[in-house]
C-alpha cells in the first residue's frame, strides 16, 4: 500500500518525499545516552539550531525519560523542563517542525498551545487516553509507538516467541481507534528496545517492510541504543558507527523517519541511500515505498 507523503502540522504541510531525518532533543537529567547535556533554553536552543544546520527535518522535545527503569516524574515537573525550552526554541526557529515527546494529554495541551507541531506517544494512546483527543483538536501528526506496560515496567512484560503478530494487531486496533477520535496523520513506531528481547528487536527491523500494509509512515528509533551495543560490544558513547550501520539497513526495509541522536551522520545515511537507489532504478527496494 502506498503510505502517505505529507504530514498536515496544524495547517502547515511537512512533505515526504524522501526519509525524514528527527533530531532527540532530552530535555531530562537521566536519559540513556545525553541526560543533563541540554538543561538550559540557551543550550537547547543552541542544539536545536546545530541540528536544524545538520539538516533535520523534525525536532523531538522530550522531559521524561523512557529509559528502561527511569523514575517517574509529575505532569508538573515535565513541563517546567519543557516549556522554557519549547518557547525559546519556537521563538528562534519559528518554522521548524517540533515534536513532544509525552504521554499525557496535560502536557501535550500545553506544548501544542505553545507551538508545538506532533506529538509522539510512546505508549500509543493506552497510558492516556485523552492525548489522541488532544492532538486531533490542534489537528496535529501523531505518533503511535508499541510498548508493554510502562516505562518503569516494560521489560518486565515480555512475551515469548515472534513478536510481529502483536504489533501487527496492535497497529491495526490502535489505527481504528486513532481515527474514530479524529487523528487525520498517524505514524507509527514498533518501539525498538521498548518491551522486547534483542532477538524480537531484530526481528522487528527484518521485518520491517511488513508495517507498510497500514499505508502510514514509519519511524524508528534505535540511536545508539542497547540493540546496537549488545551485538557488537559498545556503550552508548560509541555507538556512532552501529547506529549508522543500522539506519541504512532500515532504510532499505522502508523506514520513512529516522529518530536520531546524530543528526549530521543520519542525513548522510538518507543521501546514501537515495543516491543508491536513483542510479538506474525508478523505485526503492520496498515495493510499497516512496515511488
């Protein structure tokens, strides 16, 4: 099935023809790989405008760690991280796309009020039930991420055995639900390392052109994280080169959106492959993909 090619951002139109590239803004002391890097407005606006040069097409705003195991911090405490920061980074880069990272309907009220574009919702609308209500009324992107439990207890709630037919049912009962409450742009995230064994994260990246039946953009979220490490013996300090090894490996199985750390090396990956697959051929390897 053909996915869609613009995300409609408020009003505004965010075009897909090629992979996106969405650069991690952590917000937060504790996240796995930067926490504390970026605990100012004056050094989140710095960073986001780095990443906007190094070509990312989305900001990702995030003041809750979701790390396996991260403690849990109030509504209140979220968005004193994130709005100092939100506002100072829409009043230097009015026309960039922002991303919030949340699951609560309160806080992504407050950051769509404030400028914010998507909203990206690692438990898929089931922690909060009224945040696809919330991004429906601001008729903002909203994207679906797979997880078991919650961030505290998600990987103490794996499943045995193949983990593609729960998503895929998982997909497609959130999709109806999603749209029944008004959501017009949906992306959806398998939830790498969220919930899942490392062979069940591989699984799901070989698998990954089977997401395409939905007919919706994918992301994938595997910057240096734990699924890269494991295999081949590196910390999220020295993860660059897996990381990259692995983006260009889920490009070619359909990944429409890159969630990344590493701005600069992701769109590099992005030119890659397009220059790859424009020499001599009129699609992409994924028959259902960008044409």
């Amino acid at each position: 099935m053909e996915r869609k090619q613009t995300l409609n951002c408020g009003g505004r139109m965010l075009v897909m023809e090629r992979p996106l590239v969405m650069g991690i803004l952590n917000l937060t002391p504790d996240s796995f790989f930067d926490g504390g890097a970026v605990n100012s407005p004056v050094r989140a606006t710095e960073k986001a405008g780095q990443m906007l040069i190094d070509g990312a097409d989305i900001l990702d705003l995030g003041a809750y760690s979701s790390r396996p195991g991260a403690v849990h911090i109030s509504a209140k405490e979220e968005l004193e991280r994130l709005l100092p920061s939100l506002n100072a980074i829409r009043t230097e880069f009015p026309s960039a796309y922002l991303s919030i990272d949340t699951f609560r309907s309160t806080v992504a009220e407050a950051a769509l009020g404030a400028g914010a574009d998507i909203v990206n919702d690692i438990s898929g609308g089931e922690i909060d039930t009224d945040l696809p209500i919330t991004a429906a009324r601001y008729n903002a992107p909203y994207i679906c991420m797979h997880m078991r439990g919650n961030p505290q207890t998600m990987q103490q709630h794996l499943i045995e055995g193949p983990i593609l037919p729960e998503i895929l049912r998982f997909f497609s009962n959130r999709i109806e639900m999603l749209k029944a409450k008004g959501i017009r742009d949906i992306i959806l995230d398998p939830g790498f390392g969220f919930g899942k064994t490392l062979a069940q994260n591989y699984e799901l990246a070989r698998d990954l052109p089977e997401l395409g039946l939905f007919g919706h953009p994918v992301l994938v979220g595997v910057s240096r994280k734990s699924m890269v490490n494991k295999v081949i013996g590196t910390t999220p300090e020295t993860a660059l080169n897996g990381t990259t090894a692995l983006h260009a490996m889920l490009l070619e199985r359909g990944a429409d959106i890159l969630r990344v750390h590493d701005v600069k090396e992701a769109v590099e990956a992005v030119r890659l492959h397009l220059s790859m697959w424009s020499a001599g051929h009129s699609q992409s390897p994924v028959p259902y993909f960008r044409s």
